[in-house]
C-alpha cells in the first residue's frame, strides 16, 4: 500500500505548539494589532519550525506587505477609463500584486490609514485636482504613489499624463493648415464646487497658447458635466458665432456632444463643420462620421503609471518620475477644408 501523504499542518497545531489558543494565531495571521509583541514573534517562530503552510496572510506578516495596490478614483469629473483602468491593473498583476479600486472620498486620515493598516503597499490616483492634496500627503508622509495626471505644482511628485500641449497643439495646426480660422474648445467647465480639475484645466491652457500662436480668436466653450449640457452650451455657440468652422473635443463627454449639437443645428461635418476629439482610435473609428482624432494612449498611461509604482516599491529607478505621452494625429472623415477655403 502506498504511503499516506503526510498531514497539512493547521492553524491548530500552530496553537497548540505555540501555547497559545486558535483566535490568537488568527489574530496574527490577519495582523491585529491587540497582541502582544512578545506572544506574536513566539507565533512567527513556531510557524516556521513547523512548516505552517505560506497562506497568503503569513506572506503579508513576514514580508510586511499587502499584496495590494490601489487604484483611487474619486466620481468629481469623467466617468472612469476602464481602459487606463485594465491597463494599471495588468501592470501590478505582472508584477505579482492585486488592484483594489476605491471609488469613495477619502480624508487625509483614511488615506493614511490606508498604508498604516497595510490595507496597500501603494497607490495609483487619478482625476487629479490641479492643487490635489493627496499626492502631497503621501510624499511628505513617505509612502508610495504615482499620478495619472498631474497637478500645479509637481515638486518631488511622480505622474504620467498626456502631453496635452502637444496633442491640442497637432489638433490646431491640422485645422489651421485646412484653412479654419475660428476653431471652438469644447469641454466642461474644469472648476465644480471650487475643485479644478487638472487636465482640463491645462487643455484650456494649450488651446489659448495654440491660438496664440496662429493668432487666432480663442473661443473656450464651456458646459455641465453631461453630455446634454454640454452640448447646449455647443448649440448656444454656434448660434452666437456663425464664423466658427471647427470643435476640438478633448474628451469622450465632449465628442458625443459635438455630434449631438451639430446634429441639432443641421450641420454636415465636415462640410460645414470639422470636427477633431482626443479619443481611443475605436472610438474614432466607429463614429458616423469616423472622427478625426488624437490618439489618447489610455493603455500606455496604465501601463506607464503601474511601472513607476512598482519600481518605487521594488526602490528601483530615479526617485521622482515624470512622464509625458506624446500620441499622433489620425485623419479620417471628419475635418476637411472649410468652405470658404474651398
């Protein structure tokens, strides 16, 4: 008869070797702090005389990390990118971690308490405020993090973002070298209940400084955060400015609102309207009619943002990371020559 394997050893026999009872063991084994020092490096010691088995709470105990990364992503603006999303999350599994995602506000105390508790080993933010305190309150406390986006003042702060500058910049000079001289920005107004929101804060920024350039007229059309307030507040535009011959959407929210507001005011695009969206290139391409866009690299953001982080937790790399993605402009159906360029 062939030999019996050899019996699993238990969290009982843990107790029972240790002097200890079974709530005890499990107390250490989900890292409570109500036991005693002494009693809980007694427990460690007995696990591995005997070769209790490397369940992943003792992992967590003897390497003093959670196996988790956070993903934090506050309901202010956009809805999620389940695609920068998908692509963080993939990075830290690569890497031998879990994502937690949290959705809900969070305090300086529960962001501290976060790390203190071991809940993460480190955490990813997006939707960032352009005066974000979070990423601050984790420098200055030491703990590890990365930006998908980036703030104001970015001193000693690691992020990843699109290069907005250069992607409203390749949008402008496309449309200018068609021959379009009154060029709208569509987007929601970035400041909601006195928070501003970082990147559209700084599209703003680069639509001005693009115009600038070409001198041409800014003409910023802001609106609500859906997607038929906005594209009222489009509607409005085109009413007050007939001369305007283009829209550069730099989100989702805001291309569906172009369509929706050329649509109402009976326009063709892009014989009487053109049209350019910073978007995922599917997005782009199952439009009617498929968009002319910048690319937004949501995969290489997640990817980029999961790198950085894991590096500081492996304390590798330089100390401070900053990131800007370059994307490129892909022509379809919707921007041609206006039509008194024609």
């Amino acid at each position: 008869m062939a030999a019996s394997r050899a019996r699993k050893i238990t969290i009982v026999d843990v107790a029972a070797s240790s002097g200890v009872s079974v709530t005890t063991v499990s107390r250490i084994l989900n890292n409570k702090p109500d036991v005693a020092d002494e009693t809980r490096e007694r427990v460690l010691r007995v696990m591995d005389e005997i070769g209790f088995a490397p369940q992943s709470a003792w992992r967590q105990i003897r390497s003093g990390r959670s196996g988790l990364i956070g993903l934090h992503v506050p309901q202010d603006f956009n809805p999620p990118n389940l695609h920068v999303m998908m692509a963080a999350a993939l990075g830290v599994e690569d890497a031998g971690y879990s994502i937690n995602i949290i959705t809900r506000a969070l305090t300086d105390a529960d962001l501290l308490g976060i790390f203190r508790s071991r809940e993460v080993d480190g955490i990813i933010f997006s939707e960032v405020l352009a005066d974000d305190p979070r990423p601050e309150l984790l420098r200055d406390h030491g703990y590890p993090f990365v930006m998908i986006g980036r703030r104001a003042d970015n001193t000693g702060l690691n992020y990843v973002d699109l290069d907005i500058d250069h992607a409203i910049g390749v949008a402008i000079d496309h449309l200018v070298e068609l021959g379009h001289r009154a060029i709208v920005l569509l987007t929601f107004d970035p400041v909601v209940e006195e928070k501003r929101y970082g990147f559209m804060t700084w599209a703003l920024e680069a639509y001005e400084r693009a115009c600038l350039r070409h001198g041409l007229p800014p003409l910023p059309c802001l609106g609500g955060l859906a997607a038929d307030e906005l594209s009222a507040a489009a509607v409005r535009m085109l009413e007050c400015h007939p001369e305007v011959t283009a829209l550069i959407a730099p989100s989702d929210l805001s291309a569906v609102a172009a369509l929706r507001a050329t649509q109402t005011r009976g326009l063709r695009i892009p014989d009487e309207v053109s049209v350019i969206a910073i978007l995922g290139e599917m997005s782009g391409e199952i439009a009617t009619p498929p968009l002319t866009t910048v690319a937004f690299p949501a995969e290489e953001m997640g990817s980029e943002a999961a790198r950085i982080l894991i590096g500081k937790l492996a304390r590798s790399g330089p100390p401070v990371e900053q990131v800007l993605l370059k994307t490129e402009l892909h022509v379809r159906g919707s921007t041609s020559a206006p039509r008194t360029a024609k």
